[in-house]
C-alpha cells in the first residue's frame, strides 16, 4: 500500500476539478466511471471532490461536492438515488486535508 500525505491541502478546489456543466458536456465521450454522469447537482460552480464507487450491477456512486459560498466553501453529500445526507463537515474557509475527507470523518448515514 502506498502511503499518503493526510496533511496534503490542495490550494483550491477551482478550476483543477471539472464542474458539473463541464462533467455533463463530455458525458458521452468520457470514461466508464461517469457513465450515467455525474451525481446529481444542478449549481454551475459545484464541483465533484470524492466520488466512491459501490460494486453493485449498477454503476452507483456516492460523491463528495464542494461550492462556493462568498468567502466559504459549503460541502455536500449526494448519491445516484438523492439521498439526503448530513456531513459532519457543511462548510470551510479553505480545501479540506485528505484527512479530513478519510471516509470515517464522514457522516455516511442519511
């Protein structure tokens, strides 16, 4: 197993991550993972920062979404059957480390 740097902060999640507009435009040209597009979210600025996969028959996912918000960045949680979610983290000045996204940080109950 490699081993990550948890302390890793990206300096922004903006423009490195597609936005969903951009996800949905090369739905049909993209690979096998995105098949069905991206979760779902409808805000121009919202960007997918983790996405799980489940292994099921279907190609089900559970994502990670950030937006701007002013000064902030608001975080939510969706899934290909719109679940609603309550993460544990809803909102930051700045990118969350990789250990702050660590699956167990999460609040993965609806």
């Amino acid at each position: 197993m490699t081993s990550r740097d948890l302390s890793f902060r990206p300096p922004t999640y903006w423009p490195a991550a597609p936005t969903v507009k951009q996800l949905r435009s090369r739905r049909g040209r993209t690979h096998q993972d995105l098949v069905g597009g991206p979760p779902p979210a409808l805000e121009a600025e919202q960007v997918e920062i983790v996405r799980i996969r489940l292994a099921s028959v279907k190609p089900e996912r559970i994502s990670v979404m950030a937006i701007r918000a002013g000064q902030s960045i608001t975080y939510s949680v969706v899934d290909d059957y719109e679940t609603v979610y309550r993460p544990c983290i809803s909102e930051t000045a700045e990118p969350l480390t990789l250990a702050e996204l660590r699956l167990d940080r999460w609040n993965g109950t609806p």
